[in-house]
C-alpha cells in the first residue's frame, strides 16, 4: 500500500519559479515510476512528467518542456517538480501519481494518486 503526500503549492507570479514536492511511502518502489499530473479549471486530469524510479527514462509534456524538471531522492522516497517561467496557463491543481510497472505516462497507468496541491499563476 502506498500514500502519496503532494505539497509546495501556492501562489505566484508568472514568470517565477517553485518546486512542488512528493513523500512516497508504504512500499520500497524499486521498479515503480513517478508522475507529475494536473487538472487545470474546465480541464481533464493531464500528464505533466515522469520519471522511472532510476532517473534513467524522463518524459515531459510539450506545453512544460523545457520549464519544469522532474527529480527524485531515493534514499528519502521524496520526488519533485521544479517548475520555472510559470504562466497564468500552468494554474492547475498538481497531483503525484505512482505507477508499479511502467512509466506513468497517463492516468489510467497510475495505480495511486496523492491528493493534490493548488499551484496559481496570477499577477
């Protein structure tokens, strides 16, 4: 059994920079992958990044790449989202979600979600 605790949320400015973060615990998460998902108002739940739990695979979604970067301590089972040049777009509700087999590329890999963290990009 897993428990996935998001936090790190806020409210920022565009064009700043924050870092959500992750506590994985329940399992040991040897050949499990990370993700990054967001439900934006009006909006599906979306894929944002991922990573195995090695580092050795990363996907970004296009609208993030290049801004946002996926990291992961092992030894403290905590990954991160550090998300650079915000825009009003990246307003969204971030959830960390954990995949046993496989890179959790979208929703229906994600075998558990932690609650979410409200990120709002506004002036």
């Amino acid at each position: 059994q897993v428990q996935l605790v998001e936090s790190g949320g806020g409210l920022v400015q565009p064009g700043t920079s924050l870092t959500l973060s992750c506590a994985a615990s329940g399992d040991s998460f040897g050949n499990y992958g990370m993700g990054w998902f967001r439900r934006a108002p009006g909006n599906n739940r979306e894929f944002v990044a991922a990573t195995t739990w090695s580092g050795a695979l990363t996907y970004y979604a296009d609208s993030v790449k290049g801004r946002f970067t996926i990291s992961f301590d092992n030894a403290k089972n905590m990954v991160y989202l550090q998300m650079n040049s915000l825009k009003p777009g990246d307003t969204a509700t971030y959830y960390c979600g954990v995949t046993r087999n496989g890179i959790p590329r979208s929703t229906q890999l994600v075998d558990y979600w932690g609650k979410g963290t409200l990120v709002t990009v506004s002036s």
